[in-house]
C-alpha cells in the first residue's frame, strides 16, 4: 500500500510541474488589445469666444451736402471701409471714436455708423462682411501738416447677442 500511495504522489508531483510550466493559454496578439467599452470615455474642452478683425477707415473731403450740412460746417469729410469679421459665436458689433485729444482734436463733429443699421453677425466661424462709415465736419485742419494725419481710433465692441450691455 505504500508504494501506492508513493505512486499516487509522485503522479501528482508530476502533474503540478506539468501544469505549472505550461501557464495559462496565450491569446493571439489581437485578441490581448481589444477595445472594452468599459473604457470609453468622453473628452471635452471649455471654448471661449474669438472675435477677428483689422481695418482702417480713411477720410476723403467731401461737399457738405453730401452728408447733410451746410456750408458753414465747411471742411467735411467722408469715409467708410468694409469690415470683415469672423467669429464663433453671434455677435453684436458697436463702434465709438476715441475723442480722447482734448484742444488737438482736429474732428469736432463726427457721425460714426454701420451703414443700414446693421451691426449683427451670425458668427458661424466664417468671414462676414459690414461696412462702418465715418462724417465729419467743421473740421480743425490747421491742427496738422499737409498729407496722411492719423486724427483718431476707433473702438470696436463684440458681445454676444444673448447678453445685455450693463447701465
């Protein structure tokens, strides 16, 4: 009976080895990197507001009835330029002329607008066009030298057109 239970044992030790150096059954190498659902995740990002433009308006003389005055608000000037602007969100578009010269102003009268009223842009990432104009009269002219003067900056505001502007 002992050498039965010697064989018994042995049998057994024998099959622990066999079983210990042959390890659990490899997967192809496929299989190892298959996607699991429980992995999936969202990604998000928080994007602000971006608002793109450059322009410059120049002003010609022009007659003065051409802009409604008279002759007694002589010299007056007229220009515009065609704005594009790009932005990812719609927008509403406000424009003022920095007077900030005090006594240097050469423009003392000025009449800034969007030409139709309109300053709304849809603001779907792609470039859209409105046109400001700029009026001035009785205008300081000895105030520069003959030529290209820079007389004033104008400020454009964006906000968008689900905000009100604050009192």
């Amino acid at each position: 009976m002992k050498n039965a239970y010697r064989v018994i044992l042995i049998g057994l030790a024998v099959l622990g080895v066999v079983y210990a150096s042959a390890g659990p059954e490899k997967k192809a190498e496929e299989e190892k990197y298959e996607p699991n659902d429980n992995c999936k995740f969202p990604a998000s990002m928080k994007v602000g507001h971006f608002v793109q433009f450059k322009r410059g308006i120049k002003l010609a003389q022009v007659d003065c009835k051409s802009i409604g005055r008279d002759g007694g608000d002589f010299p007056c000037y007229k220009g515009y330029d065609v704005i594009e602007v790009r932005t990812n969100f719609p927008a509403i578009l406000n424009a003022s002329l920095d007077k900030s010269g005090g006594d240097e102003d050469m423009l003392k009268e000025v009449n800034l607008y969007w030409e139709n009223g309109v300053n709304t842009i849809k603001g779907t990432g792609g470039w859209e066009k409105m046109k400001l104009c700029l009026e001035a009269w009785d205008v300081d002219l000895y105030k520069s030298t003959p030529g290209t003067a820079k007389v004033h900056e104008i400020t454009i505001g964006v906000r968008p057109k689900d905000t009100q502007l604050e009192d």
